[in-house]
C-alpha cells in the first residue's frame, strides 16, 4: 500500500526509481550504499515531502486523510508493525497516535501478531519494572 503513496512523492519531486525502492524499506534495513543515498537526496527534501504531504491529505475536508491513515496501517500490518521511511513520513503529518491506535485495533480484530517494540508501553514498561525492583531492594537494603 505505500508503493502508491511512494510514487506519488517520486513523480512530483523527481527522485527516481532507486528513491522509490528506498522509500519502502525500513531505515534499519537500509545497507551503506542505500543510506548515503537516502541522507543525500531524500532527508535535505523531507520537510518538503511533508508539507506536499500535509496538503495532499487535507483536500476533500479531512477524506484523504482518513485513506492516508488506512493505507499506511495496511502497509504496516503486512510488515507486522514496522514502519518503512514513507510511513515515517505518512505518521508525522496525520499523526503516530491516530495510526498506532487503528494499527492496533486492526491488529487484534484480525488477529495479526505485531512485533515485539511496535506497541506502545513495550520499552516503557520495562524500564517501570527495573525502576520498581531497584526501590524495592533499596528500601529493603535501607531498613
């Protein structure tokens, strides 16, 4: 679902075919050659995208927003909750909590196992849990 969203950038910003391919990769994914390129000629244009982006998806009072928000949380079910550097983009204009909370939805509704950091609170809880024990023992250490 992203390809479509992909092309669109590429065509109204002349980036190319290798711009396309990169734009729906994960960034962790991205090898030497791949990042060079994407810090030379897609990062300097980002806030670009972005605005064309933000003013693509207010047209029609709010109904392209909406199909942005689907077909990113399409894009991010098939990778089972991975975002690639275009749904990055896609989730800093309408929003990561508008997407993250229908991804979720979506996902528990169809039953779609997301992985393991894509939820909110995973890192989060862990770090509670470590802040927890460590009272703990230094209360008991301290009695």
């Amino acid at each position: 679902m992203s390809q479509e969203i992909a092309e669109l950038i590429v065509k109204e910003f002349c980036l190319g075919q290798d711009a396309k391919n990169l734009l729906v990769k994960n960034i962790k994914t991205l090898g030497r050659d791949e990042r060079k390129l994407y810090f030379q000629r897609i990062k300097p244009r980002e806030t670009e995208i972005k605005n064309y982006l933000s003013g693509y998806c207010f047209v029609d009072s709010g109904r392209k927003r909406a199909d942005l928000v689907l077909c990113t949380v399409d894009s991010m079910l098939d990778k089972k909750g991975d975002p690639d550097l275009i749904d990055g983009m896609v989730m800093d204009v309408v929003g990561r909590i508008a997407v993250y909370k229908s991804l979720r939805e979506r996902s528990e509704s169809e039953g779609i196992r997301l992985s393991a950091m894509t939820s909110f609170g995973g890192l989060s809880m862990v770090l509670f849990a470590v802040v927890i024990i460590t009272a703990l023992v230094l209360y008991v250490k301290n009695m």
